[in-house]
C-alpha cells in the first residue's frame, strides 16, 4: 500500500464516520421546565476551577434553596473530571465520568486544563462532541456603549470535527472542516428563535465564504434558508476578517445583536468581544444540546494564578454568570434574572491579585443583594 492509499483510506473511514454523525444528528429536544426534577450536576475542574465553584455552588444553593428542599432541583457533585484522574485513565473524558454527566440534565463546570502537546484532547471538546452539546451560547454586553451581543457559535463540527486526527503524509499535513445541512440548521434556527424570543431585530451571519467555498457557502445558504421562516429578522452577512475589525470600530459595532457562525470563527470573535467588555473572566458561555447542557465561564483554569498562590483571588463573575445562563436553561428565569441584576449592581473589585477582593468576599457581597 503506497502512503497515497493508506492516505485515503483514513479519509474514507473519517468520511464515513461523519455520515454516521450526520445520520445520528436529528434528536428530540428534552423540556427541562417541564420536567418534576431537575438534576444539575457540579464539576469543580482544575485550577481556579475549584475556588470559584465553592462559590458558585453557595450562589445556587441560596437562589435554588426551596426548589432544594422540594427535590424539584437536585445538585449533584460531579468528581472525576480533574486533570489527575483524567491523565491517570488516560483520556479526555472517562467513560465513567460521562456517565455520572449523563445521568444529570445540565451541569456546570470549572475550567479543566488541557495539557500542552501529547495527544490528550480538550476535554470541553470531547463533551461537546459526547453530548453533541451543539450551540455555544455567549452573550456579551456593554451596556454604557449600547452593546449587547449574544454569540451563536456551531460547537461540534467545522474545524474541530476531528480533533487531531487529521491525515499525514510525507512533508505535509491536512486537516478537515465539515459542514452539515442538519448540523448548520439546528445552530441557525437556535440563533433567529433566540432573536425572535428576545425581541432583536438583527442576525449576523459571520463566515469565509468567499474563500472556504464548499463549508462556509453551505452554512450561509443554510442560514439564509432558516431566515426565511423570521421574516421580521433583518439578516446580514460578514466575512470574518471585517467582523472582527467591525467589533472594534465604535461606530457600528452596537449595531450588531445576534451574531451565528461557524465553530473556529466563533471561537476566535468570542474572546475579541470579552476582551472589549473587560477581559475574558467576565463572561459566560452555555453549551446547549437537545438533551444535555453544560455551563462554564469562558477562561481557563488559570494555573499561572495558583502557582503564584492568588487562586483564592479568581473573578467569580464569569462562573457566576454561566451559572445565571443555567438557571434560564431550566426555566428559572426569575432566579436568573436576580442573579443577573445583582451581578451588574455589585460593586465590589475582583482584580485577580491582592488588590481585589478575594473570590468569597466578592460572593459575601453579591449574596447580600439577592
Ligand atoms: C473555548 C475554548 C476551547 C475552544 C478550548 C479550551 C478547546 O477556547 O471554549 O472557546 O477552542 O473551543
Ligand atoms: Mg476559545
């Protein structure tokens, strides 16, 4: 077998697992409002993961506390996602990790570490893949600027489809993007319904298509294709290099509301616009399926801010917001929303280091304005 066919062998099993993908794809939605108990799993993860958890957990337990007592909410702890068990089994997510996931209806969790180089993938990618937790959700508001953005960012396909089992051959290396009809649509219609639901007149639609020809031409006809069924959604389309010099020019970038693309793009365009509200610890990030949810802030488990011992000095805001984006998830929207009125009053500075407050005195304050 020559490198060229063994080449292409890879391609055609790769090929035919995304068309198993495909076919697996069109699942029921669960209505977690409708259901007598809820289960919200808890996972501490790596890092500060832990420090802002125990505070998270204090937050939801106070706002959740009758629903607590009735067992129509039930918090569960979730254990094994840590970098030491992870690396100890030997992979990303272990099966019985996700089984104790799975036996919860959403969950929220710390940032988890991905180790540098080796093979060990991302656990937020394999959980989104997993739980085929397809719509990344992240709001961003700058209210003195008049901004208030809510990113629809595809989660399971694009660039991240395969992880790092791209192709080899001698002196050259390919990866793979894929776009799916169903996989653009389910993104698109979470995207205009969000609009529809929370009265914006506006959806972006950010891709490369002038380029990326066959993946992103496909998202943006599948886009325009939902589009048809909001006709008082105004709809626009963007490359992805002038959107992201777009976020930056204050005279057009509060015109921006619901703004859906592709997985890598939207990975990228998320940080520039938490970077603009105030730096990546203040937002939170929702991974919603039809079936599972997960909730996390959009940062990592910052190992640099434990080895300087300044852990106990983690922001809070961004775990507490996805934490407020939960409680909508399950239809506690009045919990979510006093969760989300004291965030915006408490004024209490978190800076990260011993000019702040710690991560308990800034959740001390917040709890006494719910
Ligand atoms: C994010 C992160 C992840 C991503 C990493 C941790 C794999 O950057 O959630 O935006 O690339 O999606
Ligand atoms: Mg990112």
């Amino acid at each position: 077998m020559t490198e060229l066919d063994r080449a292409c062998a890879q391609f055609r099993t790769l090929l035919e697992e995304q068309q198993q993908r495909l076919a697996a794809m069109d699942t029921e939605r669960v209505d977690l409002t409708k259901k007598p108990t809820v289960t919200v799993g808890l996972a501490g993860g790596d890092g500060i993961g832990p420090i802002l958890m125990e505070q998270a957990e204090r937050v939801l337990r106070h706002l959740l506390q009758a629903e607590l007592a009735t067992g129509a909410v039930v918090l569960k702890p979730i254990t094994g996602l840590t970098i030491e068990n992870r690396l100890a089994e030997g992979c990303s997510v272990p099966p019985s990790v996700l089984n104790e996931i799975r036996a919860c209806d959403v969950f929220l969790k710390g940032p988890t570490t991905t180790p540098m180089g080796g093979t060990m993938e991302s656990a937020n990618v394999t959980l989104r893949r997993e739980l085929d937790l397809y719509a990344n959700v992240r709001p961003v508001a700058i209210p003195e600027e008049g901004i208030d953005w809510v990113f629809f960012r595809e989660n399971t396909e694009g660039e991240y489809v395969l992880g790092s089992r791209g192709v080899e051959l001698d002196g050259m290396a390919v990866d793979f993007k894929v776009t799916t009809d169903s996989g653009t649509r389910r993104i698109a219609r979470a995207a205009f319904e969000h609009a529809v639901q929370n009265g914006k007149t506006r959806v972006s639609i950010v891709t490369k298509a002038n380029i990326m020809k066959k993946t992103d031409g496909k998202f943006t006809a599948i886009c325009h294709e939902v589009a048809r069924d909001y006709p008082g959604i105004e709809v626009d389309d963007w490359y992805i290099d002038i959107m992201t010099a777009n976020l930056v020019d204050p005279r057009i970038r509060n015109r921006f509301q619901v703004v859906l693309l592709p997985n890598l793009y939207g990975d990228i365009l998320t940080d520039e616009a938490a970077q603009l509200r105030g730096g990546v610890g203040t937002s939170g990030s929702a991974n919603a399926g039809d079936r599972y949810a997960m909730f996390e802030a959009i940062h990592g488990s910052a190992p640099r801010m434990i080895e300087a011992g300044l852990g106990d000095y983690a922001d809070p805001r961004s775990i507490l917001r996805a934490a407020a984006m939960l409680l909508r998830h399950i239809g506690r929207t009045a919990a979510a929303a006093q969760l989300e009125q004291a965030l915006d009053a408490c004024t209490v500075t978190v800076t990260g280091d011993t000019n702040g407050a710690t991560c308990a005195a800034y959740t001390d304050a917040l709890l006494k304005l719910l």
